[in-house]
C-alpha cells in the first residue's frame, strides 16, 4: 500500500517519472528474483547446518 501512495504522490508531481517507474518495476524485480531464491536456499541450508550442529545437545537435553 505505501508503494502505491508513493507512486500516486510521484505521478502527481512529475507524471513521467511515474510512468517510467511503472513500466520499469516489473522488469528490475524480474531481475533480482534470481537473488532471492539464492538467499532462500542460503539461508535454508545455514539453518539445516545449525540443526545439525546442535543435534547431540539436543539428544543430551532429552535424555538428561
């Protein structure tokens, strides 16, 4: 919601510039989609890694 009020505001005051904005906002988030699924995959692994990691506290936490 606050894009859009401040795409309103933009095409209020300088209306090619809120054009432009339009028509170029699809194609920058085309282009940095690529890098958010590299850092969900980042971040997903670092997790599994950090389970791992603290698996045998775990296990020493359940039987104690």
């Amino acid at each position: 919601m606050l894009k859009f009020l401040v795409w309103c505001i933009l095409l209020v005051l300088c209306w090619p510039l809120a054009l432009v904005a339009l028509v170029l906002y699809p194609v920058i988030w085309l282009l940095l989609l690529p890098f958010r699924i590299v850092g969900i995959a980042v971040g997903s692994v670092l997790t599994m890694v950090w389970e791992i990691v603290m698996l045998p506290a775990r296990i020493l936490r359940a039987i104690f």
